[in-house]
C-alpha cells in the first residue's frame, strides 16, 4: 500500500515538473529590434510584398505569399542554380496582419551541409506614438556544430543588416 502511495506521488512530481519544463519559453538565438519612423502598415508592407522585399532586402523576390504555407522565397542570385538562388522553399508559418509575420530561413549557399535544414523567423510589428513602428526580429532553432556555428555568426551579422535597410527604406525622407 506504501509502494502505491508512493508511486501516485512520483508520478504527481513527475508531471508538474514536466508541465512546468514544457512552459518554458525557448530563448531565440538571434534577436535585433529597430524602432522605425514609419506606421505599421508602411513597415508591414516592405515585408509581406514582393515590392516591398525588393526595395531592402533581396534584389528579387520570388515568392511573397504572406499566408501560412504560403511561399517566402527570396532571390539574392537570380543567375545562380536552382536551390541556391536564395531561400529557395521557405515557406510561412504564421500571419497575424499588422502585428506577427512567422517563416522559414535557411543557410547560404555557402554552407551545403545546413542549407537544406530551416530556421524560424519572427517578425513582431508594435505600433508607438508619432506614426513610428517597432520591429522585433527573432531567430529560433540553430543546432549544434561547426557549420551551426557558421550559420548563426552569418546571420548574426546578416539580419542587423536587413533592418538597418529596412529603417532606410520605409522611412520618410
């Protein structure tokens, strides 16, 4: 009777503290936040267009379906082969309009060995006094290694990049 008492209370322990472990939230790897002059919808916009895309971040955007599954396919090397023209098969995961645009990454072409494996992107959209927007960007779900390593540190330097051109793009002049 003891043994089965004692079982119910290991099983209780092991299932509040497997609840709270699933609750934590999952640090992103990379994070950069730019508070932009512009209202959301300008911001909103440049990245769930093809136009808007093309005018900070790829040359060419392929596919911008700002739905989920929906295609987020930009092109940086349009003359390149296919599947390394850019992030060839990405797709989006989740839109919340005017607030969350969730979807794929990939590596560069420069990194074979992770490129085919994806990253997720979060783009949060806070609206703030004077017609000025906050853009959060988080990137989630590196793994573990040297090729890892070189893809992280790419993008590290990569996505502040991305919206620094995004700043200069939407902004008033």
């Amino acid at each position: 009777m003891m043994t089965t008492i004692l079982r119910a209370a290991l099983v209780s322990i092991a299932l509040v503290v497997m609840e709270t472990a699933a609750a934590q939230p999952l640090d992103p790897d990379i994070v950069v936040t730019k508070v932009i002059n512009a209202p959301v919808a300008d911001v909103w916009k440049a990245w769930t267009t093809a136009e808007g895309i093309e005018s900070f971040f790829a040359p060419k955007a392929a596919k911008v379906v700002p739905e989920p599954g929906g295609a987020f396919e930009l092109w940086f090397g349009v003359d390149m082969p296919e599947g390394s023209r850019g992030s060839e098969g990405c797709k989006v995961h989740s839109v919340k309009p005017m607030e969350q645009l969730v979807f794929e990454w990939n590596a560069p072409p420069t990194i074979p060995a992770i490129r085919p494996l994806r990253t997720l992107v979060y783009l949060d959209f806070k609206p703030l006094p004077d017609n000025r927007t906050e853009v959060t960007l988080r990137n989630f779900g590196y793994g573990v290694g040297e090729d890892w390593d070189k893809t992280k540190a790419y993008f590290t330097r990569a996505w502040p990049a991305v919206m620094a051109n995004l700043e200069k793009r939407v902004q008033p002049k």
